[in-house]
C-alpha cells in the first residue's frame, strides 16, 4: 500500500477531509523549503504536493509563476527539489509527498532516471501537467511499477471519456481543477465542484482532490462537503511572499491552521 492510499483510508476511516498543501522548491529560498514543509505538516497538512521550478509554467496563474521564478533566480532545479525531498524524509517518513510540474524537466533528466531517483528520494506521487493520459501510458507504468502514484487532472470541461481515462490510468487520488483558469484564479463555483463530484465518483474508486481557486476556510470547508480533500497552493504561496523570509513558516502555519480546524469542524 502506498503512503497516499494509506493516508486516505486513515482519513476515512476517522471521517475527516484531507488537506494537501502546495509549496514551490525553493521559494523563498532553499534553506527555508524544508522547515516549510514541516510546518505544513505541524499545522495540519495530510499531503504535500510540491512544485518543481519551470520556466514556462502553462497552468500556473502569477503567484505561482513568481514563486517558480524566485526559485530559479536561486537555481533550483529537479535535481535540487528531490535533494529536498531526501532531507525532509529524515526527520518525516509517513507524510506523502507529490511533486508537481511539467514533462520538459523529467524529460530531460530521462524518465528511467527521473523514477528511479524520485523513488529513492521518497517521493509518494507525481502530476504532470502536460502529460495527458491517454499520452503516457508508459510513463505511468513506470511510476506504478516504482511505487510512484501518477496523480492526473480532471477539469469541469473533461468529457465522459476522458473521466475514464484518467480513472484507468492514475492511482493515489484524481485532482479535480475547479474552474476553467489557472491556479490562483478567485472565481470558484461551488455548486458546479458539488455538481461535477458526483459524476467523476461513477468512473472511480480513488479519492478526489480539489484545488484551484479554494483561498479560506470557509471556501475549503464547503468544497470538502462533496471532496475527499482540498488542495491550497496561490494562498499559501502569496502568504510567503507578503512577508519576510525568516517569517514565512509562522505565517504558512497560522494561515493554515484554521483550515484545518474548519475542515475537522
């Protein structure tokens, strides 16, 4: 059993919603990266999905995109975001970890390579965002047959079709993209996330993510009414950059601390 899978059904059993927080590698800076995912984790956080630096992010909104970019500025690279990934593995062996990002980096390094180190760094799952599914079929292979869960992305656009594809294909969780934008986007409609829920749980048995456009507790409280969890990713972000470095772990923790507690309300 992967760590995903069972955090999720630790997560159902006690009845409660996950809550995956995104951070970018490197952002603010590298040396704060690890004590940041620690304190995701201290203040509630059930899965970590973790952004690798790129120079020509298709999905991201702004925020993301500065975050990305301020990593680069440091030259953080894949290399550098699994090295992370390792230290943090020292002190937290149970929290899953997903890397999030783009086909060109993983390419680069070769696939074969990019799975074999991913594993031995303690990488729990991978999104890439433009990979599609019907695209990857060997890709996916290769991260199942590596204990990696190949997590893919739904949108409220996905056709029947492709809901079934990517059911076939992933495994750990689906991600469900909220709304038809990029990350960070403030104009989330809940009563389509509740509408199209309901149609994504036919096709599957994985649990499913939503993220996209969730910014508060009250915003995370009412999409985990229909999801198994939420995913927070420009916020958090936006909470480090409108501070200083040396506050960034205290402000991502209190910002998300009462999501938490809203979700287990």
């Amino acid at each position: 059993m992967s760590r995903i899978q069972g955090r999720f059904e630790a997560l159902a059993k006690a009845k409660r919603k996950g809550l995956i927080p995104y951070i970018m590698a490197g952002d603010p800076h590298p040396s704060l990266t690890v004590p940041l995912m620690h304190g995701l984790v201290e203040a509630g956080a059930d899965i970590i999905e973790f952004g690798v630096p790129f120079s020509d992010p298709m999905a991201d909104g702004p925020v993301v995109q500065r975050s990305g970019e301020r990593a680069l500025k440091h030259g953080v690279g894949l290399k550098d975001v699994l090295s992370l990934v390792k230290q943090f593995r020292e002190k937290d062996k149970t929290t899953p970890v997903v890397l999030m990002g783009y086909a060109n980096p993983i390419e680069a390094m070769g696939t074969e390579k990019f799975a074999a180190a991913a594993k031995a760094a303690g990488i729990d799952g991978v999104i890439v965002v433009d990979y599609p599914p019907e695209e990857c079929l060997d890709f996916s292979a290769l991260m199942k047959k590596s204990d990696i869960d190949p997590i893919f992305l739904l949108a409220p656009t996905s056709t029947k079709k492709r809901i079934d594809e990517v059911a076939r294909s992933g495994s750990g969780y689906l991600y469900y993209v909220s709304l038809r934008g990029v990350t960070g986007a403030a104009n989330i409609d809940l009563s389509d996330v509740a509408a199209h829920i309901p149609q994504i749980r036919k096709a599957t048995k994985l649990p499913i993510g939503v993220g996209f456009g969730i910014r508060d507790a009250e915003s995370a409280k009412r999409v985990a009414q229909t999801a198994d969890a939420v995913v927070i990713g420009s916020r958090i972000i936006q909470e480090i950059e409108n501070g200083s470095p040396e506050d960034a772990v205290m402000r991502v923790k209190n910002f998300l601390k009462p999501i938490r507690q809203a979700l287990d309300a």
